[in-house]
C-alpha cells in the first residue's frame, strides 16, 4: 500500500481552513469537514484511481487526478510508492486559472462583478 503525502501548500490551507470553520461555525463542524478530508486523502491509498483525471475532463496534459470533498477540490499526484496531494482549492476559485493558466471566467462575468 503507497503511503499519503500533503504538500507544504495543502497543510497549510488545511490549517486555514480549519481556523476559518472554527470561527465561522465552531469546533464540531471545523472537525467534521477535516475529518472528512483526511478519510477521503487515506481512501486514496486503498483506491488511488477513485478521482477524476484532470487530463480526461479538461484536456489538459498532466498527471493530476482530482477529488471533490466538503466544497473543495483535492489534486494529487500518483508516483510509485506514495500519493502526493499537491494543492487544494475551495470550489469558489478558478483552479483552473491557478493551477495552469487557463481562464473560466468569461469576460462578461468580469465586466458585471468589475473584478
């Protein structure tokens, strides 16, 4: 079995996004969501395939698979014997845009929100 691997990045956001949700909602449900993140990330070493190629839906070429748990987007990487989750993303971001430089925002979209 590979073993799980967070990315500095990731932590990071995992702390954020845990103090975020404390503040926000409390203990429990800060709790809830990063549980559930992390029993996603440690279903992955049982069954690295479950996410969705990133290359297969957006035509891009990489080797990055991707999850979707509690309103944000896990990407991870499968090398020979661990699984790196090398970024997150809440689903507000453009991912896309961050990731590899490709815009999803129509440009009206920018004009009505003057961003």
């Amino acid at each position: 079995m590979k073993r799980g691997e967070y990315s500095l990045f990731v932590r990071k956001k995992l702390m954020i996004l845990r103090n975020d949700l404390m503040a926000r909602f409390g203990t429990e449900k800060a709790k809830e969501v990063i549980s559930k993140i992390t029993r996603a990330v440690k279903s992955l070493m049982l069954f690295e395939e479950k996410g969705i190629s990133v290359s297969a839906v957006y035509g891009v070429e990489c080797d990055y698979r991707y999850l979707y748990i509690s309103h944000n987007y896990l990407f991870y990487r499968i090398e020979d014997d661990k699984i790196i989750i090398v970024e997150m993303f809440h689903e507000r971001e453009d991912f896309m845009y961050e990731l590899f430089g490709i815009k999803t925002t129509q440009q009206e979209t920018y004009d009505y929100w003057k961003e």
